[in-house]
C-alpha cells in the first residue's frame, strides 16, 4: 500500500515490527535429536523437525539406568525425552552416568537391549514432530505474527559423480559440487563451472561436458525436495504475548513462544527430503519497546 502521508518512505503503522529469518537443512538421520543441520537465523532459537536417532542399551525392569550404550554418550544430555520398549512415556535423561550408560527420570518395567529414540533438549517427543511438520522456538516473545514467506531449495540425489570419468554427466543438466577435491579451478571449468568462479561444496553450475575432468571432484545430481508449499497450523497469535506465563528473556534462551508449520505437497501433506534447505520469513511484533532519553 502507498504510504497515506505521502512522504518517499515506506513505513507501517505497526508498533517496532521486526523481520526474522530462519534457514536450516532438514536432517532426520542426524544424531543431534532436532531432524535438522546448519539453523541459522537471529531471534529464532530452536528448530525441530521428525528425528530418527537412536541408541541401543539395556534396560533392567525397575531400574532407571540405561547400560551398554555401544555408540556412547557424548550426543546424549540430561532433558532429552526418550522413547522405546520398556521406557514410560514422558521419560527424559535424567543424567548422564558414564560414557556408556545414563539414568532416567522413571524406571524401566521391562528388561532387555532395546533401542531407545531421543530428541534435543526442548523437544515436544521423543523423535520430535511427525514427519511433515516444523517446530520452531523463538528467544523473543513477541506480541504479534504480521505475515511469513517460505522458499526451499532441492537437495542431492545422494549417488556421487567423479568429473574425471567418461559419459558420467549429461550436458545441459545442473550439478551439485560435493567434493572439490584435488581438481583445480580450471578442472572444473572444464565441465561447467563458469570461468573465473571458485569451486566450493554446495556450488551448482551447468555441465558444458560429459566428464573428463581431471582431479578427485565429486558431484551428485538434484534430487526434489517433495515440498510445494510450507503453512502456519493455527493462529500463532495464540502462542505469543500474554498466553506465555514467563519470563521473557535474551541471550540465546526460549522465551516459550514458538509456531508450527506444516510440509505440504499440492494438497497432501509431505516430509520434505533429507538435505532440503528450507528459508522461512517471519513479520512480527517485536516485544521490546526502545525508550530514548534526552
């Protein structure tokens, strides 16, 4: 809309409204517990996405202690939920004992080497959001959600392509550089890589050649995200402002306002692929009021 006051600036009648971005890989293998990998983004503090990580231990039926953690402990914290055979529902870490082995906030009531599901701290579940939903945990507690964009970008196919072979490419496609390796700026221009560009991992750039490269680079084709769109689930305004009974706070803490999203594909919902790179947009209310003195 023009501005009503006619001036060159464009200005909103909202009290310090603030933009946020939040982007973030989706990752459900990733055995940190939240589904996604690299979250960038000011003012948003915890991302959660559907998460696959697991443990395998032994339980003892009326014991809180999880023994013979193969894979050790170093991923797990006191807080995480858990999940698995013989594990109550609403169990969490209680602390960690040792490098193979932890106790929990309830006792086991079955004995046996199970495995157990585990999220990040601050986690709704113990594997985190069903597979087509997004959970996000904002620092500030903001008054009010204006409106959001969302965008997302295709991840890898997951086979990896040597440049130095023969026939491995198809010109006129795009590829994704993975591994630069040992091949040289000029390597990769051989194949497609535009003149004068740096190679680096994530790079895309469109094959002049079939292979024949020289080097160790390794790129994979484009695979497809499974997402069409990403939308708010309920009223967001709800979850913000005067329905938080806390304290809200900076420096990296949740203030407890949070947002769900759901993945949708055309009209079905999705689970967007591994390796996903998902870009949201948040126009929000800020909280804070700037006083300025004389």
């Amino acid at each position: 809309m023009a501005n009503r006051w006619f001036t060159q600036f464009f200005g909103t009648l909202h009290k310090k409204p603030v933009m946020l971005d939040c982007n973030f890989v989706v990752d459900n293998a990733n055995g940190n517990g939240y589904g996604v990998l690299n979250l960038k983004g000011a003012g948003v503090y915890r991302v959660f996405m559907h998460t696959t990580a697991a443990f395998t231990g032994t339980t003892t039926n009326t014991s809180a202690t999880v023994t013979g953690i193969a894979s050790g402990t170093a991923t797990l914290f006191p807080g995480m939920p858990l999940s698995g055979t013989g594990v109550p529902a609403g169990t969490l870490i209680s602390s960690i004992a040792s490098s193979s082995s932890i106790v929990m906030t309830n006792a086991a009531t079955a004995s046996g080497t199970v495995s157990i599901n585990y999220a990040a701290v601050g986690s709704p579940t113990p594997t985190g959001p069903a597979a087509n939903y997004i959970y996000i945990q904002f620092q500030d507690n903001f008054n009010a959600y204006y409106f959001g964009t969302s965008g997302f970008a295709s991840p890898v196919s997951g086979t990896p392509i040597s440049i130095s072979g023969s026939s491995v490419m198809t010109i006129g496609n795009p590829y994704i550089i993975v591994s630069v390796g040992t091949s040289t700026q000029a390597n990769w221009a051989a194949v497609g890589l535009p003149a004068g560009q740096i190679p680096t991992v994530g790079q895309s750039f469109i094959a002049t050649a079939t292979g024949g490269g020289t080097g160790t680079g390794i790129v994979e084709a484009p695979s497809v995200s499974g997402l069409t769109s990403i939308e708010l689930v309920g009223d967001p305004n709800q979850s913000f402002g005067a329905n938080f009974n806390g304290a809200s706070f900076l420096g990296g803490g949740w203030s407890g306002s949070y947002m769900v999203l759901q993945c949708l594909n055309g009209s079905t919902p999705a689970a967007p692929a591994n390796g996903t790179v998902i870009a949201l947009s948040f126009f929000m209310g800020n909280s804070y009021i700037q006083v300025q003195g004389d």
